[in-house]
C-alpha cells in the first residue's frame, strides 16, 4: 500500500518571473481638467459663432479655423478623462507599451492617447466543479473547493497571462487534483495524512501550492476550503461498511478494556473484605460470566443456580 506522501518544494511548480510590475501611473484630478476642458469647446463655440458673424472672409477665416482647432483640441483632452470606481484600477498604456495603474477612485485625467483598460480589484469567489479523481491508495473520490483571490499587481494579471480568471480557474483545478492524488481519504495508519482526518493541513497545503501556481497572474490566494469531498458512487456503500466496522471494533476495544476493569476490581474487592474463599476454578467461573454481562450487547438472562457450582 502506498505511503502517505508529504508536500515538499519540489512539489510546488516553478513558474516564470515576471516580467513587469504594477507601477503608478501619472494622473491629476478629473475636475480641473473637466473645467479646462469646457471652457476650451466654449471658446471654440465663441469663435466660430464670431467669425461667422463678420463680414470679411478674412476675418472669418481668422476666427472659424482657430475656434474650430480649439474646440477639437479641448474635446480630445476631455477624452483623458476616466471614473474609477472603489475596488477597481485602470492599466494604462501608451501606443503600447505600459505606462502605469490608476488606483486612486474618482475622476482622474491622463495622457488622451493613452488607452485604458478596467480591471477589478474586489474580493472573488471561485468554486470548481465536483471533481472525480483517484486518492493516494487509488480509490475514487469527488472533491470541490472554493478559492478567495483578489487581483493583487494588475501589470501581471493583465500581461502575464493571457486571461487571468481562465488562468485561476485552471491553477485552482490542477492544485485540488494534485493535492486530491497526494493524499488518500482515510489514512491506514494513524501518524499519516488524510483528506477528512487533517483537513486544516491539507487546505494549507493547498493554499501553498494556489499562491505558487498563481503568483505569476498578480493574484493572491485570500482562503482556500473544501466544499465536497466524499467517496465515488461506484465504491461509497464498501468503504461505509469499511467505516462502520472500524468504528465497531473500535467500540468494543473499549468495553472489553473497560470490562476488564471492572473484573479485575470486583475481585479484589471481594478478597480485600474476604466475603468468599475463590479457587481457580471458581474466579475463572465468574470472570467468564461478568465478561458475558460487561461485553454482551443484549440485556443478561438471569439463571437461578441450586446446586453448586460442581453439580
């Protein structure tokens, strides 16, 4: 039978570094370039309602052309203009090449030929589905989990991979299976690791491994837990009787052990205060029947002896 197998560095895959990193990108506040921005289309609209009440073509050519040019020029800079919402970062990035995250929520401004990109950055849930693999000793099981993650480095969610929720979707699946092969159900002996008996080591186990698979996505590993975990269909009937008879021979250890207790008590109770002179025969005579009463499991059938014990 197989030997309850421990997790070690090697079992926790090496991924490639990064190769960039969330950095702040420049950016000032929304209102003021609002405001800017306003002012620049109304004096646009000034100059062009001007020139065209001017007689001269001159003159309106003067006018027109530049308002015209400042009102584009203030309506392509209003369009720097981004709304961050709380628990969300804007990447950005330049013909390119990045430039930097928005993290600070409200409206902010920056270079309008910049494209910006929305990525959340709230607490998320991801549950697999019941997963059927084979445990350490080779039995079907059905395990699921739930994984709590948030984006952690936008920079590599966003160019590390080329999805970041299919890339943890995937990590989480591949690290509950490996985890699910690693170590068996029920463990034989007691100083190994099982899934049902050490369930708090093996979700740490598990969230070592998610944090070592993930980190190259920017994604940090909040919770890991099992949702489900039971025997296959095919073989859940023989190992609850495999279970039950565990428990039964379990049980019985104990009353015979308490049971001998009590044997070993009451005869030397009954020698201490010399309330009957036992010979062998006589002790093992009522060893025999104590243990009959202690260890029996229906109520005892009283047997009115008036003979002796040799008749």
């Amino acid at each position: 039978m197989p030997a309850t197998s421990t997790a070690t560095a090697e079992d926790v895959p090496e991924m490639p570094a990064p190769q960039v990193r969330e950095i702040p990108a420049h950016s000032i506040g929304g209102g003021a370039a609002l405001l800017l921005g306003l002012l620049g289309i109304a004096a646009g609209v000034v100059l062009i309602v001007a020139g065209s009440a001017v007689g001269p073509t001159g003159a309106k050519v003067a006018l027109i052309l530049p308002g015209v040019l400042v009102a584009v020029a203030a309506f392509i800079a209003m369009c720097g203009l981004n709304t961050v919402a709380p628990g969300e970062a804007r990447v950005v990035q330049l013909f390119g090449r990045y430039r930097g995250t928005i993290r600070t929520d409200g409206l902010r401004w920056v270079n309008p030929f910049t494209s910006r990109v929305k990525i959340s950055t709230r607490v998320r849930n991801h549950e697999t589905a019941v997963l059927k693999v084979n445990d350490a000793y080779g039995n079907p099981i059905e395990l699921a989990a739930v994984v709590v993650w948030k984006v952690e480095d936008t920079a590599q969610a966003m160019f590390e991979v080329d999805d970041f929720l299919e890339f943890v979707s995937t990590q989480t699946e591949a690290a509950v299976r490996h985890i699910a092969i690693e170590y068996p159900y029920d463990a034989h002996d007691e100083d190994g690791l099982s899934l049902r008996g050490n369930a708090e080591e093996i979700t740490e186990k598990l969230a070592v491994e998610l944090h070592a698979r993930v980190e190259a996505a920017g994604v940090h590993i909040i919770e890991s837990r099992f949702t489900h975990l039971a025997y296959a269909p095919e073989i859940a009937s023989a190992m609850l009787q495999r279970q039950q008879a565990g428990a039964v021979v379990a049980a019985r250890r104990q009353i015979v052990d308490g049971a001998v207790g009590m044997v070993e008590a009451a005869l030397a109770r009954i020698a201490e205060r010399d309330i009957v002179e036992l010979d062998t025969e006589r002790k093992a005579a009522m060893v025999s029947n104590l243990m009959v009463v202690l260890c029996g499991d229906r109520a005892p059938q009283p047997v009115l002896n008036t003979g002796s014990l040799y008749q």
